[in-house]
C-alpha cells in the first residue's frame, strides 16, 4: 500500500524524527517481510533480512532524494538483501554439502481434504520451485505474481525495461508450471491449459 502522505513522513524522518521513522516501518514491514519470504521462502530469515532493511533504511534515509517513490527504493532495496542473503547461502552450501543436505530433508505429510491445508502446500510447492529460477526470474515471479505490482512498477523497481520484466515473468511462470505439473501434480487441478 502506498501513502499520500510517504513524502511528508520520510522528509520528516530525513530531519531526525524518530516518530515519523517509526510509523515508516509500521507501514511497509508486512510488504517488505512479504517481499523477502517470497524470496527466500524462510519466515525466520526474511525476519531477518527485514530488519536488515529496516536498519539500513535508518543509516540511509538522508541518502534518499524524491526522484523516484520512496516504496520503489524500499522494495529495491529489500530484493537485493534477498539477493544478496541467497548467495551467501549458496556460498555457504556449496562449502559445506552435509549441512545442505540435513537442511533439505523435510518429514512427509500426508495431504488431508482441507482447502487450507491443500492452499498452504501449493504455497509451499511454489516457493520450493521459485528457489530453482535465476535471480531475475525469481525477483520479478515474486513482485509480480506474489505481491501483485504492476509490470511497470517492477520495472521501476529493478531498473529494468518493462520487456525486460515480461520476459522473465513469461520464463518464471513456465518453469513453475512445468516443476508444480511435474512435481505435485496432485496440487495442479486444472492446470494442464
């Protein structure tokens, strides 16, 4: 959600008001939270990579000239901590292959006939398979089919052409439908179109 009023509230926080800082982060920590589980697909890491946002957004603030939407800078910034977060874990893993493989293992769950529960493991089956896309597909799978920006806005947002964006997200969205039919066919309904 964007606010009229952003530029008022970030010109005051810029000027020392921690009260204006505060209610900045109570407005968009959901979005940025959202941004950066969809990314990562860990509650405890974009956690995490949330409050780094926040952090550095404090450090920040006197940088950031109205040119462009405060939001467009916000949400830049939280997609390339995520960025950044997932390769120091792909660092890390390729270092230490035991622990990679202790990570993965996952106990089996039987489906039950609850929409709920069938939502929450499509949900889960998606961000397993959004981990598999490069960092722009994924990036733009995210802004555009998770939090529901516009093809403008992510272009905005990752300083890229809107072509650009359709490109990826035309890619993203057949590799998820392929791995999702593939994989977890049981979670597919009717998506064989």
């Amino acid at each position: 959600m964007v606010h009229d009023d952003d530029a008022d509230l970030i010109a005051r926080a810029q000027h020392g008001d921690l009260n204006a800082y505060r209610e900045c982060v109570e407005r968009h920590q959901a979005r940025v939270y959202g941004i950066a589980y969809q990314m990562v697909g860990n509650a405890q890491d974009a956690q995490d990579i949330a409050q780094e946002v926040f952090v550095r957004l404090y450090r920040s603030l006197k940088l950031y000239r109205a040119t462009s939407r405060f939001t467009t800078w916000l949400y830049r910034m939280t997609i390339n901590l995520a960025i950044d977060y997932q390769r120091s874990q792909a660092r890390h893993r390729a270092s230490s292959i035991d622990s990679s493989n202790e990570a993965q293992k996952k106990p089996d769950r039987q489906p039950l006939p609850d929409a709920n529960v069938e939502r929450d493991e499509l949900r889960g089956a998606v961000h397993k398979i959004a981990g598999n896309l490069t960092t722009k597909q994924r990036s733009v799978f995210v802004l555009r089919d998770l939090q529901g920006f516009s093809t403008e806005e992510i272009a905005i947002i990752l300083k890229c052409r809107q072509s650009t964006v359709r490109v990826h997200l035309a890619a993203a969205r057949a590799m998820v439908k392929e791995a999702l039919l593939k994989h977890y066919p049981e979670l597919c309904g009717d998506m064989t179109r």
